[in-house]
DNA sequence: GCCTCCATGTCAAAATTATATCACAGACTT
DNA sequence: AAGTCTGTGATATAATTTTGACATGGAGGC
C-alpha cells in the first residue's frame, strides 16, 4: 500500500505543525491549507488525498459549508473527512455529522487518538470502497481486472479497461476529453488526435457484444459520459 | 471445493427469490431466514456457512444487532459479513462496518456485483486459512513444499515455487510484475527484465506436463493471473 | 429546409510496446 | 567436473496503440 494522503485545513500554523510531525512516517503525507479555498484549489489542480481533517473554525469559507461543497462535489464526495473543533461545540459537530462528515474530534486532542481515527476511517473507506464498479449491466471487478457484459466476460485491453473504469467512477458526469487523456493516458498537450474516440469506439463495439443499451455517451464539445440511462 | 453455503437476512420475499435465483448454481447454496432471529436458531441447530448476507431493515431484531451479535459470538465471529441496506443510508453503512461487517452493498444493487462480493469476500476470508492452497488440479502444500498437478508431484525450483504460490495465494486476482518482483525477488528496482517472464514460461511448461489446462494468464499491461477459467 | 463548419466516428496500415522464447554464462551444489 | 538454478541480452512474436485520411452527422446561420 502506497502512501496515505492527508489533506489538513487548519489556520492556526502551531497546529498544523503537529499534524505534520505527528503524520511523519511511511505511511502518511501530509499537505495543509490555511483555508478551505486553497483545498480546493488543489482539488482543481487534480490533487487527490485519502482523508481530509477540516477544521470547523475558519477565516474565509466556513468549515460547514466546505464540508457540504466538499460532499456535493462528485470527485470529493467519498473522501472521509474527520472535522475538528472546539471542545463543547455541540451544535456544529452534530451539525457536521449530519452534512456527512465521517467522524469527530474535540480541541484538544490528543495526537495518539487523532492518527487512530484517521487510521480507523482510512481502513473503513478502503474497505467498502470496493474492488468493483458496477452500473447497470455492466460491472468492473477491478481486483480481478474482469469486465461483464450482462453476465458475460469481455477482453478489454489495458487502455480500453482504464478508460472505462475511468468513466464508470465518474458515472452520470461528463468527463472531458482533457482529463480522460490526462487519466488515461499522461498526454501534458491535448493537439488534435483521433486516439481517444478510437478508443471509445471499440470500447462501445465491445459492450455492444452483449447488451442493446447505449452505455457511453458522447456530449458534444466537451467529452463523454457513462450512463446507464439515455 | 465444495459448495459454499450462503445465509441470506432477508424479509422481503421478492428479493431472498432473487439471491436464490442468482447463486442457483454448482458453487452456492443459499438459505434464506426472514428473521435475524431464524439464523441464530440455525447456529444452535450446529449450521454453518461461508458467509452471509445481513438485510439491515429487518423485522424483529435490528440489523445491527445481530451483526454484533454475530461477530460477539465464537463461532460465528470469523464468517465474512455482506450488509445491504437501503442505498445512502451512510449511517447504517459506516456503523455496519465499524461493528466488523466485511463488505457493504447498497440497494437497488445489481445481481453481478453482488454475485462478485459474495466471491470475493469467500476468498478472502478462506486465504488466511492453511498451509495448503488448491485451485483446479493444482496444490501447494507449503507445509511440505510440494506441488501436485493432477496427483502428479512436480518438481520446482525454489523461485518458481515462490512465484506459483503467491499467484495460487491471489487466485483470480491480477498480481502486478511490479508485486511479483517485489514479494519473489525483492527488487526495488523495476527496470527492463526478462527474469520474470522466464520464470513464468518454465512454471508453465512445467505445469503442461500434466495438464490440458492454462492456469496461468496473462493480463498485457498489468501482470499475471492465476485461474482455473479460461 | 439547406448549407457549412467542425467535432466525432471510422478504417486500415504503421508504429510501438509487452511478452515469449532462446541461448548462454556465472553461481552454486553435489 | 557435471548438473542445477538463475539472470541477462538478443531476437521473435503477438498484441495494442497511434496516426492520418476520409466519412459522418449535429448545430447554427441563412
């Protein structure tokens, strides 16, 4: 297992400071921000993380409605988030839990109960978060690198899996030509090139094998999305 | 291996005939109890089962309950628990898996990725088991080292025996050269080597002496799979 | 409705890449 | 020394990916 990510929301730096000394090891990373906005930011940049510790008390954008944007947003919605705040703040912390934070923690804490927390609730997310995709008839056993078709086996090749397995974890959103080259493949320039729509090609043809439904859709002008719906 | 008994909690009728229909086959066998109460009689009657699928919207006792109760109990406490619960029911879903359910489905959900679950959580849960590791006609008897195909004791090298292993151990999960070269040989390095592949040919061929049968898959791009399918 | 423009779709050949195979050499065992 | 076991390049083979030329079809202007 690779490095955990830990995106840290936190403006008071005597803090933040623990957090990255307390997180110094092998198996975190952390990167903090002084404001919700500048998370966000990053999350634009692509940046991904594995946990968010958000601080309710914050200059700027208040941490409650990071929280909401941060589970209204379609590629940030399943990151746990563990949200901090004073001791004794009742309100927000129920608050908080109601708008999807995943767990709690009263200033001060301690660090030892901290990086158990966040343990707990990275294993927790890894753990439903699933080896499989599945949308409709179509499922991706990601840990077997299997794909079916209404119960049938098709080869996809690895650019074709990945594209696919790309838009079904995006489903129902449009994803755009730029990033499905940027996932997919490491393309840093986007000049005119016929590969992508090669690709979705036989990816379609291949799913049309074994189910009428049109699954991937294009939208015009901006890229494709994976549907089960028309 | 013999059949693999599932227990489904289910109260709705309309769905437990579904999970019959689904695992209908040589590899499942399902019972179905309506109540969380009618399974624990079933312990007591020295029942058992490979894993089972616990409705969290039941009648009588709650869901969450019996998955304590379950994972309280000796005997009980090491059989993989699949939750299904109404879809964005999160609360119930991280509790569930809090309390030691293993994996967690949402409904309406799509027979295949339960289907993929269900197998999924078996193999997990049977790999910690023994010394001995058997897929299709091959065994590994590591307490012995040796390997028998088709009842047939084949001779490998320590290095082939070590790769056939950790294939046989993820059985039907892709295993990146990357993890192979890392768990074999303890490269750190993954530069351009024929080593691997070599190894792969001679387990192979070694294995063909006496069988028809192709075990070991290529996945182009990814790795290596062990599986008694195609 | 018709036309044009431009984003996509399609095709097959060409280029690229991953894996398989081979032959051999050093290291180790017996 | 003879016999394994392992690792390494060179080379072969097979699969995948890319590309460029050309076709198609939707959207807006007329």
């Amino acid at each position: 297992m690779n490095k955990h990510k830990i995106f840290v929301v936190e403006d008071d730096r005597s803090i933040s400071g623990l957090y990255e000394i307390a997180f110094d090891s092998e198996e975190f990373e952390v990167e903090c921000f002084e404001r919700a906005e500048d998370m966000f930011r990053a999350f634009e940049k692509q940046e991904k993380c594995d946990i968010i510790i958000l601080d309710l008390m914050l200059p700027g954008m208040n941490g409650l409605d990071a929280l909401k944007l941060l589970k209204a947003g379609e590629s940030t919605k399943s990151i746990p988030i563990i949200i901090v705040s004073a001791k004794g703040d009742e309100k927000d912390k129920v608050e908080g839990l109601n708008l999807g934070a995943d767990d709690y923690i009263a200033k001060p804490f301690g660090m030892l109960e901290l990086i158990a927390r966040v343990k707990a609730n990275i294993r927790k997310s890894t753990l439903a978060g699933g080896e499989i995709i599945s949308v409709g008839e179509i499922t991706v056993n990601n840990a077997e690198h299997r794909v079916l078709v209404a119960g049938n086996e098709v080869q996809l090749t690895l650019k074709e899996y990945k594209l696919l397995k790309l838009l079904m974890e995006r489903c129902d959103n449009v994803v755009t030509r730029e990033k499905i080259l940027t996932a997919v493949w490491d393309y840093e320039y986007f000049g005119e090139t016929r590969t992508l729509d090669m690709h979705i090609k036989s990816l379609r043809s291949k799913l049309a094998q074994f189910t009428e439904a049109q699954y991937i859709h294009t939208v015009r002008g901006v890229g494709y999305k994976f549907s089960k719906n028309k």
